[in-house]
C-alpha cells in the first residue's frame, strides 16, 4: 500500500514521487512526468467496435454465491485491512468443472462480531449451469484466519489439489482427501509459519525431484502495539509500509513424506527482507529452473534466479525488475506471466498504486528484462486508480495475451482527499492488438466489453478459468467488504481453441513448472504451469491457448519439470485434452 498527498497537475504529482530517490532521479522523474502526459495527450481513442470484440456479462445475480468479504476493520485502519485478499480457482473434486474458493479476513481488534455468523473463507461449488453450492462446511474449508493469499497444487502428489492459505496469523495447509473433502495438516506438515502477515503464496518445484515444495510471502512486521495513526491534511489515512519493518520471506522444501523443513536461509531467499505483495514462479530464462519474482509494497521488487539446486541469487535490480524504466519503486501489487507477444519467453505485468502506472516488464531473452509500459500502452486507463489483481489472459481466442486489472483504491474515504479517483471504481480490460498490428500494443476497450466493466466495486483478487467449458476464459473477482462478482465472457466470433490439463508422472502430478509450445500454422504460443499467481491468488491451472482462425494444432511440445521434452501432433482443436506424462519419456 502507498498513501500520498496528489496534486492535480500530473507533472509536479509524478515528479514529486522522485523526490526521496535524490536530484538525479528528480530529473528522471521530471521526464517522466512529461512523456506519461504526452503519452496520455496523444493516446489514439479506441474504435469503437474493435476487431474481434470481447464481451463479458455480469452473471453475479443468478450464480448463488452469497459471499461476502469483510476486512475485520473498526475505523482503526490496520494496515493490514486494505491487504485483503485473494481467491482461487481450481477443479477441487475431479469432475471437470472449475470451483471458486474465496478468501475472507476476520474480526481486528475493536470490530464487531455476528457470533450466529462469524466471517470464513468459503468453497462454492460448480454446478455446471452457471450456478454455485456453497459446500465449505462439508468440505472442511471453513478456514477463519484472516485470509491473504492462497495457492492450490497436489504437494503429495496423490491425485487430488491439496489447497494453502496465507492468513495474519498462522496458515493453513489443507490435504485434499479425494472424496470432495480436506483435512487440515498444517502442524503435521511444519508449515505454519508463525505469526506473519501473509501475502502471496505458490508452490513449485525448486530442484526438480519431483516434490512441490512451498514459497510463503511474508508483508512486514504488524502488530497492535506496532499499529501507526496516520492523517493526511487532517483525513484518517491508513499507515504506510514504510511505517513498519519489512521482513524475509520463507520457502519450504517438500521431503516427499508429507512434512517440510525451513530452508529460508541456506536456499538464499531468507538473507533479503521485503514488504511481499503479489508473486509469482516461472522459468524465465528457459533453462529448465523455476526462478520466483516478489512483488515489494514500495520498495525493490525481488526476482530470484533459481540454479537448479534450490539455492536462489536476487537479481531483480541486475536484471531490470526491481524498479520501472525511470528508476523508481512502485507500490507493487499483483503480477501474472505469460508470453504476450509469441516470442517465446515469459513476460511479467505487475500493477500499481495510484498516480503510478503498471508495468509491464518484457523479456529480451538475454536474462534482461524492459520496462515497455508507454511504448505498448499497457497502461491505459489505470493512472487515477490502485490496481490490484490481474491476469494476461486471451479473452478472445485470436491467439494473443490480453490484460485484466482489477481495480480499487486503499482508502474508503479517497473521494474527500482526491474527486480524481475513488475508493470504488471500474476494472479495466486492455485488448492486445499483436496479432493485428504485428506488434504488441494494448487498448483500452472497458467500455465496449460489455456490462461486465460496469460494476464499480473496491476490488482485490482476480481469477481466470473456463467455468463453463466452452473454450472461453471467464472472471472472478473478490470484492472488500461485498460480494464477488462473476463474469462470463459470450464473445463472439470465429476463433478456435484449445486446453491442456497435464499430468505429471516423473514430474511432480499438477506438472508445475511444465512448459509447452503450441504451433498452430504460422501461430507459435508458449505457456507455463503456474501455482500461485495474481495478487495472492491462483488460477490457470488447466493451459488455454487461443487459436484464431486455425482449426488445426500442428504441434504440442511439452517440456515437463524436469527437462523431458514429449511431441505431439495435429491435436483436434476446441477440446480440452487431458495429457498424462509418459513413464518412459528419455
């Protein structure tokens, strides 16, 4: 989170955001203010009925969840209350259809507590018909923690998504039992965590022996005594992370019996303190190793490169992730990874707070990564508001990565300090214009998707699945303090598809880390299986890949966690195809 006193003129507001950094980046940020207003100024206004439209319907009213979040605030502002929280998607029973699990927070001191009715996450289930059974109780999901982040993977790897929860306070590992129910292992396990304050979470495989092993983020340094008031121009105002200590992450490695043991410190990750926010784990030098990038509330973003052994170097100022273009700290929320423009490396989009826009860092497949914000516009319409949960998703089936940001102000009351933002607000979709253009180049199409871009909400987490198996990716969004909204996306058009679940033989069971490469006529695409992703959420479980007018895949390469490469060819098109790892891979 990031709280500051916004003048009106855009210039003097952004340069005014250098200041701590010295007269150097002053001047840096002078600049800068006057390229993002003429970059503003001279935007191109989006057509009004783009080529190969994306609509998204607001379906919330008639799916049956009656969720609804709370942060645990009293009108003390905790630091914490804004943070909350992420959810997850992911098929919890095996039969193909993709649930919802949301995250809830939980009374703060001073708050008011219904005793008939005390606030939990909570487990819906699809029932494939665009409505949802609320089975937490029976499901033993009911987790009570203030809720944060949470990731999803079979870490035992016995056929079934076992589910970890980041709370203020101890976590949760749940082990999925296989009958549409989960037993709470985290004491058995070891990995509680203490009394942290969560934040995003994943799993994946550091070594590659075929166990999923646990990375936790930890925010900072909170408690009751530690809580700063804080007033701008006489306006309460939640504190800054600066106001408290930042604060090492930690990572378990998994020892295949259903315990893990801290190695925080001999890996490398616990030698570097941060304020973690969003993360997420990908190879993104295409060496075969999962390396992680931490998303730090302003401050350096971390990015960890993995050697292959479980032990991690940050490099994220070396590589260019740490700060944007101009050298500045961003108040980092959420970030997701994919490949948005087929050059097959992976690329990282990251959101931001207000008056500081997103980033989009693009992989120069050096080991270098570019900060091409202005130049794609992958910023657009995001300046007046805090963003939060987002994901690089093909909406429209044409065969290239588009942009969701979830947006909503830290602040309920943003309105009396700033008319130029608010605490509720829309989203915004950024429609990739690659495949039309020839290069990557977003535009804002909010008000032409359809009336899923109305609601005005305080958003937070964001999910992205295909919740009715038609080949389109859907939406879900959690609300603070209301319910979520549910969008499903009835773009039309001619576009094929197609979706690949992966099994793991050798490779640990959900295949995290896997990567694949789908080539459909001239159409290359490259993705990666992700646990943990967003702000402090999961999705994307199952791999979607957008075809366009292609209705035949020529070519699937799978590289499995482990560097086992498996082809496969002419594949039918708008299927979901489950592929199971060959036991005699070489």
């Amino acid at each position: 989170m990031h709280e500051k006193t916004e003048p009106t003129f855009l210039p003097l507001l952004l340069s005014a955001t250098f200041l701590r950094r010295g007269l150097v980046t002053l001047a840096l940020g002078g600049v800068f203010a006057v390229l993002v207003a003429v970059w503003i100024a001279s935007r191109p206004t989006p057509p009004a009925a783009p080529t190969g439209p994306i609509h998204l319907r607001d379906v919330s009213a008639g799916t049956g969840i009656a969720f609804e979040h709370t942060d645990g605030s009293s009108g003390r502002r905790y630091i914490i209350e804004a943070m909350s929280a992420g959810l997850a998607t992911f098929d919890f029973d095996g039969d193909g259809l993709i649930d919802i699990y949301f995250l809830n927070g939980a009374p703060l001191r001073g708050a008011q507590v219904d005793p008939d009715r005390p606030p939990i996450n909570r487990l819906y289930r699809n029932n494939g018909d665009w409505t949802f059974t609320d089975v937490t109780i029976q499901a033993g999901l009911g987790d009570a923690g203030f809720g944060l982040g949470v990731a999803v993977a079979d870490y035992d790897n016995d056929g079934f998504p076992d589910l970890y929860v980041n709370n203020h306070g101890p976590n949760a590992l749940y082990r999925n039992n296989g009958d549409g129910t989960f037993t709470n292992v985290t004491d058995q396990a070891g990995v509680e965590n203490g009394d942290q304050v969560g934040a995003g979470v994943a799993f994946l495989d550091i070594d590659g022996d075929g166990t999923l092993d646990l990375y936790v983020v930890n925010y900072l340094v909170f408690d009751y005594a530690t809580h700063v008031q804080r007033s701008i121009d006489g306006i309460p105002s939640y504190p800054s992370p600066k106001d408290f200590a930042p604060v090492p992450d930690t990572l378990y490695r998994n020892e295949g019996d259903g315990r893990f043991t801290d190695i925080s410190i001999s890996s490398g990750i616990g030698l570097h303190a941060g304020t973690g926010m969003g993360m997420v784990c990908a190879d993104y030098d295409n060496d075969g190793h999962t390396d992680i990038f931490v998303c730090n509330d302003v401050a350096e973003n971390f990015f960890f490169r993995n050697d292959g052994t479980g032990k991690f170097e940050e490099i994220g100022l070396l590589i260019g992730v740490a700060y944007n273009f101009y050298g500045d700290e961003n108040a980092s929320m959420g970030v997701d990874c994919a490949d948005y423009d087929n050059d097959g490396f992976l690329d990282f989009f990251m959101t931001s707070y207000q008056s500081e826009l997103p980033v989009l860092y693009r992989n120069l497949g050096n080991g270098m990564l570019e900060d091409v914000t202005l130049r794609t516009d992958a910023g657009a319409g995001t300046l007046q508001h805090v963003n939060w949960g987002t994901g690089l998703i093909d909406f429209d089936n044409d065969g290239d990565r588009d942009i969701f940001i979830a947006n909503g102000h830290t602040e309920d009351n943003a309105e009396l300090r700033d008319s130029s933002t608010a605490w509720r607000a829309r989203n915004v979709l950024l429609q990739n214009k690659l495949i039309e253009t020839g290069e990557a180049r977003f535009v804002d199409i909010s008000d032409q998707a359809g009336d899923g871009l109305l609601p005005v909400r305080a958003s937070r987490g964001t999910a992205f699945d295909d919740l009715d198996n038609d080949g389109r990716i859907d939406v879900v969004i959690l609300n603070i303090r209301d319910q979520p909204t549910i969008l499903r996306n009835e773009s039309e058009n001619d576009h094929h598809w197609l979706q690949l679940q992966l099994r793991g033989i050798g490779s640990n069971r959900d295949a995290v880390g896997s990567r694949v490469t789908v080539t459909a006529g001239d159409l290359v695409q490259t993705a990666e299986v992700h646990s943990g992703r967003g702000y402090q959420g999961h999705f994307g479980s199952r791999l979607h890949f957008g075809l366009g007018p292609h209705d035949r895949v020529d070519r699937v390469e799978i590289r499995w966690h482990g560097r086992q490469t498996q082809v496969l060819n002419d594949l039918p098109t708008n299927q979901l195809h489950t592929i199971i790892q060959p036991a005699d891979l070489p």
